[in-house]
C-alpha cells in the first residue's frame, strides 16, 4: 500500500478519504522540518499546506516520491522544476477553495464601498453618523479582474447579479472568457476598470508585478481587492497609490508579509500607514478558508491522487 505523509493540520475526513482509495496516512501535523528531512524517504506521496517550503534539498531526501498534494491553491512554496525532473506529480487544490475566495471577494468589496466596518465602531462608541456612511453601488461599474482561472471566475459568477460588467485580463494562453466575464487587453483594462480584483498566482514573473507604476496606469481612480498572494503587491505601492489618490480604498485579504513581527523598518512603516486609514479593509489570509472549503479540498485532492494512481497503476 502507499504511504502518505501528511505535514500540515487537515480536517479529518482526509484520513477515510485516503484510505479508501488504498494510501495509507501517517498524519503528522506537529512534525518538525528536522523530522521531515529524517522520514520523507519512506513515503511515495506527500501532502502539504503551508508549513514549510519544498525546495531542492528537501525533496532529494523524498527517493520513493510519486506524488505531492497541496492542500490549497498556491504553490509557490513548491520547487516545480524539480519535481518536473524527477517525475513527481504535483497537485493543487483551487476547486475546492474557489467558492470561499469568491464569496470573501465580494464580502470584502461590500463591505468596502459601504463602510459597515467603520459603521459598525461607530454605531458601538454611541455615534449615528447617516451621512459619513453613505456608501456606493456596485451596480453599473466595472469590476476588473487580473486572473481569470478558478478564483476569477468565482468572482465573476457571484458578481453576476450586481449589474456590473466584469472584464478579465489574464496572460495565459488557455484562458476563456465566459457568461460572467469578458477577456479583454491590458489597454481595455486600464481604460474602463473602476475596481481592481487580483487573482493570480505568486511566481517570478507576478511577484511585485502591481507596483506603483502598475496602479498609474489605470485611466481612473479605483478601488482595489487583493485576494492572490501578497508578494504580488507590495506595501509600497499599495501606500504610494492610497497617498496620492490614485487607490480610493483596498481591501486585503493577504500581505507581502504576513509574519508581522518579522517586518522590514519599511515595510512596518507602510504596514502602519495601512492600519491608520479608515479606507483600508483587512483580514487574516482566510478568504479560502471556510469550514467547508477545509473539507472540499481533501476531496478534489483525494479525487486528482485516485485517478493518478489508477493511470500508474493501469500503465505497469
């Protein structure tokens, strides 16, 4: 039987969810980098979330490897080329999270254009404040969303019923446009976006990809979402645009740093600017992180490693 070493905490189902497909899992959520570095020689699968990175040196100690799931979308943390080389599957999991991404998107940019969260301190602290609350529509604007894959399309879909037209840039090659959302050029972008939703990948080309010149760009003062990876947009940009007018409001579901107490003189500088701005909405990396988006995701992943398994196995 294969074996499976899981690293990081799972809901529970996935250990029935393994074992039914014939894997046999050793869940070791408390393991250590050291301890992982000793026993990943035993086992040909592997699944991961975030606890540490899979680079080279690592993954020369995983001799039987077939496979390596990542309980999540991201996997930026993975060194894919080396897995290329060595024949190691790779498995993500953006199915079973997309429905959570698109619902906080939308959550967050509600929340944004309406204030509620400023609302709702005042309202506690006794102040009735009707008019520094009014808030705006989504209803007849433009929502501009960079990626178009899983995520993107989430979005797109829940924001169908808002009257908004939603346009998608997206550089891959295999990417559609569909009901919810038109593919268009970077210039078209540029041109009609009034609100900014990031949904792609952290990889070398995104990484700092939404700079402060990215932001100058675009033909009218918007509001921005981001809901990918933070390295993608740093804190400088982000507070460069705000100061100057360019950014009306972000929300920001993940950081360019989210280890706090680990922030450059810098970066802690733009981290506090952030945190002073009344128009700045934030909340802790969980926009796919659902009660049912921890349990969705075992089963695309359980379902992607049962049918690679059965084209091993129907190949020998």
């Amino acid at each position: 039987m294969i074996k499976c070493l899981i690293i990081d905490p799972a809901h529970p189902s996935i250990i029935p969810l393994l074992e039914k497909i014939g894997v046999s899992p050793d869940y070791r959520p408390d393991i250590t980098k050291e301890e992982v570095y000793d026993i990943l020689g035993d086992y040909e699968g592997l699944i991961v979330r975030s606890k540490m990175k899979l680079d080279e040196k690592l993954l020369a100690k995983g001799e039987k490897l077939k496979f390596i799931a990542r309980a999540g979308a991201g996997v930026d943390q993975i060194a894919a080329d080396v897995l290329e080389k060595r024949q190691i599957k790779l498995f993500n999991a953006p199915e079973g999270n997309r429905d959570a991404v698109g619902e906080h998107t939308v959550g967050m940019l509600l929340c944004l254009l309406n204030k509620m969260h400023l609302a709702n301190l005042e309202i506690r602290k006794k102040q009735w404040r009707r008019e520094e609350n009014r808030g705006y529509e989504i209803k007849g604007k433009t929502v501009g969303l960079i990626g178009y894959g899983n995520m993107g399309k989430a979005v797109a879909k829940r924001l169908s019923g808002f009257g908004c037209e939603v346009i998608a840039y997206d550089i891959r090659k295999n990417i559609k446009g569909d009901e919810n959302g038109r593919l268009v050029s970077k210039e078209e972008l540029f041109e009609k976006t009034d609100i900014l939703s990031l949904h792609i990948p952290l990889n070398d080309f995104n990484r700092a990809l939404i700079d402060e010149a990215y932001l100058s760009g675009f033909k009218k003062n918007i509001y921005l979402i981001n809901m990918a990876r933070g390295e993608v947009l740093p804190f400088k940009a982000i507070r460069k645009a705000l100061e100057s007018g360019k950014v009306i409001g972000a929300a920001l579901d993940v950081l360019e740093n989210e280890k706090l107490d680990t922030l450059t003189p810098e970066q802690s500088a733009d981290f506090d600017y952030l945190c002073s701005c009344d128009n700045v909405l934030l909340t802790p990396h969980v926009g796919g992180w659902t009660f049912e988006s921890y349990n969705r995701i075992n089963e695309v992943l359980v379902e992607k490693i049962d049918i690679y398994l059965k084209a091993l196995e129907s190949k020998s």
